[in-house]
C-alpha cells in the first residue's frame, strides 16, 4: 500500500499529522531541497503533497521530472499567503491536469 506523503511548514504539520499523513517539515527552501528529492524514489510513496510556497526550492530539471512522473503523484497546496486569488489557483491547476487553459468567469 503506497503512502500520503506531506511536505510542508511547522506550523501546517501538525494538522496533516492529526489527519493520518506522513508530514516532513522543511522550514526553509534549503531543506526542502533535501527532503522532496528522496521521497520521490522511495517503493511505497504514492502522493506527495507540496506545499506551494516550497516548489522554488525544486530546480528546473526536477520539477520537469515531477511534472512527468505517473507516481508518486505530486499535489502542490495552496499557499496560506492572504490576497491570494483562488480562481487563478484553480485556473492553474487545470490547465496542469488537461493541458488547456480555461478561464472560469463570475
């Protein structure tokens, strides 16, 4: 049985680990740096949830790699950042699922 694996900053962890989830801590990109490469080769792991404000730490060639992996799958989460607007998250996303940007109107 493959695991939920997350990635995320000390302060989410604790809910993540109240919901069942493996939870790695990355403070800083440099940490991130260090842990999210290891997770992708391990046999068991089958999500890898990201926390969106860490992805920079990825450099161009692994999140190429991420984008084209089949498993584990990667899912990016939404950065807690205020101001943030969800429909273009939404947007994004989409268009990363199907390849074709849709844009959702009011």
């Amino acid at each position: 049985m493959y695991k939920f694996v997350v990635v995320t900053d000390p302060d989410s962890a604790p809910g993540f680990r109240l919901a069942g989830a493996d939870v790695f801590e990355a403070s800083s990109l440099d940490e991130a740096k260090k842990i999210i490469p290891s997770l992708l080769y391990k046999d068991d792991t089958g999500i890898i949830a990201i926390s969106e404000d860490l992805m920079p730490a990825l450099d161009e060639k692994m999140q190429e790699k991420l984008g084209k992996t089949y498993r584990p799958i990667i899912i990016p989460i939404p950065s807690r950042i205020k101001g943030i607007e969800r429909t273009s998250y939404i947007e994004r996303m989409l268009q990363r699922a199907i390849g074709y940007n849709i844009v959702i109107r009011r």
